[in-house]
C-alpha cells in the first residue's frame, strides 16, 4: 500500500436543504482511533437516501453531526489499523454498510437485528460517509469483501442488495411466489428483483421508461408495466399474477403506498413490506379495512437496512456470479451532476463513482 496522504477527495455537502448541492473539495484524512480501520475507498455508489440526509426530509440533517461527507455504501481497502485491532490486516478489502456502528449489547443486536439498535450510529448522517476517500470505520463492523468482486460491485451491495436481502427474509416469501417490486427499476429495487429471481420467487416491476424496462427485464423481472403507459395496474397485476394477485408487494418507490395492498387482488396472506422512506411533511399512512385485512390475512411489515449476515450473503452471490452488476461507473469529475440526476429520479440501477477516475 501506498503511503497515507495528509488530504483526500471528498464530495461535501453545500447548502443542505431543498437546494444542496455537493462539491468535490480536498479535506483531512481522518485519523483511526482505538479499535478503528483507516479505509481507502475505491469506489462508493450513490444511493436514494443520500438525497434524503442532504436534503434533510426525514428528520435528520447531516449538519447536526458535524458531517459533511454523505454516502453510506463504499469499497475499499484498509490502509491504516488503529490501536488494538488485530483481526485485520492492512490491504485486507473492506466495506462500508449503511449503519456504522451499533452497542452489540442490547437485545436487537443479540438477536442479529443490530439495524434497530436504538444507538446505531448512520453512516453519511452521523459519521462521515463513503462520499470521502479515506474514512474511518470500527473494526468490529466492517465488513470483508470477497475475492472476485469488484469494488464497483460491492460498493452498492453494501446498501442496496443487503437491504432487499433482509427484506425478501423478513417477508417470508417462497419460492413460486409472484413479487411486485414498486420502483422496482432503481438502485435499491433492482437488487431486489435480482435476489428475488435467485430464490425462486417471481418478479414484477412497477416503474417507468425504456432504461429500467430494459434492465427489470435483464435481471429477472418476468413482467415490467410502465405506470405513466398502463391504467389500471393492479387489474394488471392480477392478470399476470395467476388470476389472483401478488403474494408479496416490497415498495422501494414511496409514492406506491397509496397503491400497494390493491397490488395484492384478491390473494390470502398477502405481504406489504415498506423499505422506500417519505419525506416526514408528506405524512404517508397506509392501512386498510379491517374486516379486509382479516378476511384475507394481509400483513404490513416495515424493514430497514440489512444486517452483517445479509450483507456477507448478498457478496457470496456475487462472488458466485449469481448477482449481476447494476452500475454505470463515472469519475470524480461527474459526481456534482450525478447527485442531480438521482435527485431528479432519472437513474436505472446505481451510479458508482470510482475514486480513482477523473
């Protein structure tokens, strides 16, 4: 490994609110400290939430926390060992996950749902992000990336594949089962629909535009209905859906909720998993009759990110070739106007910028 620089690239966070934008600036490499890994980022990818922490919609604002680096899901190698790690070696290829640390001694995390930890620490809200080339992690909860998957692979595996992981677990789907996937054509979705297709079950995507089409369609989606093309989407659904419905409907878009249990039809034990997030002033409830809810055992479950197990699990199968790449790789140079993009809704799969391209 090369020498740790005294500065790295860093895209920081200008202006946060409805108008943020970000800027690619030099700024100090952090030092690892007790039970910590200096991480050298190669690639980080950008996903949905970042949009939500800069523009502070859900509560939260990077700013309370002093951090003004987003970004939650990077690859890299570690280049620096704090003191007293010893399970790590420098150069060992590591991840950074969503949450960025948690107690490990409460009864969610001895239960291995250490996402719900009530002092889970956010990566990109309330420590620095995988938007800075060099970042500190705690050793205990970084996670090892396999030999055979590329950093530009693994960096969106960190949020997006883990956390449709743990949601496809949690929903007790089988296989068989027909599975809409709202907003099925973005970063977060199409993992999904990937993992989805690897166990069995059957993927429907509700999305917009040829691009997603194209990509749903590659990666194991069995229909794709374009909802600004196609009325009437839940009789659609059933149509394809054996007559009946979805078994389960996991919604990544939040602007389906209004729709998500008409996704269902008329099918018995039907699943609702929420995993998208609404801005908190758009005040999104979901619910239905209780007397339908009963008749037909609907269940309504929320999820959040994945945990270490998932993510460890996502990277085995794209170790094994079995979750394909979902990215366009650009250079520094692209991320202000990539953050926009996103931003705007115009991405199919992720964007990962690789810190070692201009």
């Amino acid at each position: 490994m090369a020498e740790v620089p005294k500065k790295c690239k860093a895209c920081v966070i200008v202006n946060e609110g409805p108008d943020f934008h970000v800027e690619v600036q030099e700024v100090d490499v952090p030092e690892p400290g007790q039970g910590q890994l200096l991480l050298k980022l190669n690639c980080t990818g950008l996903c949905g939430s970042d949009i939500h922490f800069m523009l502070g919609d859900l509560g939260m604002k990077p700013s309370m926390f002093g951090v003004r680096a987003a970004g939650h899901e990077g690859a890299g190698v570690v280049a620096k060992l704090g003191p007293g790690v010893t399970d790590w070696k420098i150069g060992d290829r590591a991840g950074l996950k969503p949450i960025w640390d948690v107690c490990h001694n409460c009864e969610e995390c001895w239960k291995g749902r250490e996402q719900y930890c009530a002092a889970a620490v956010h990566t990109g809200c309330m420590a620095t992000g995988s938007y800075q080339e060099y970042v500190v992690t705690p050793a205990i909860y970084t996670s090892r990336i396999p030999d055979g998957v590329p950093d530009e692979i693994a960096a969106p595996i960190m949020c997006s594949a883990s956390t449709m992981h743990r949601a496809l677990k949690d929903s007790g789907l089988e296989s068989g089962d027909w599975v809409v996937f709202p907003g099925g054509g973005g970063g977060v979705g199409i993992q999904g629909v990937q993992l989805a297709k690897i166990m069995g079950m059957r993927p429907i995507v509700v999305d917009s535009g040829e691009t997603k089409r194209k990509l749903a369609l590659e990666l194991g989606a069995e229909e794709f209905i374009d909802f600004r093309e196609v009325k009437d989407i839940p009789t659609r659904i059933q149509e394809i859906a054996d007559g009946i419905g979805a078994h389960g409907v996991l919604v990544t878009a939040w602007q389906s909720y209004k729709d998500a249990i008409s996704f269902l039809g008329s099918r018995v034990s039907g699943k609702v998993m929420c995993i998208g997030l609404p801005p908190v002033d758009q005040n999104v409830i979901m619910g239905d009759s209780p007397l339908h809810m009963a008749l037909k055992n609907i269940s309504i479950t929320g999820t959040i990110v994945g945990t270490m197990r998932d993510t460890a699990a996502a990277l085995d199968y794209a170790r094994r070739g079995l979750l394909k790449p979902i990215h366009e790789v650009r250079g520094i140079g692209a991320w202000p106007e990539s953050v926009q993009q996103l931003k705007r809704g115009e991405v199919a799969g992720r964007i990962v910028i690789d810190f070692n391209k201009p």
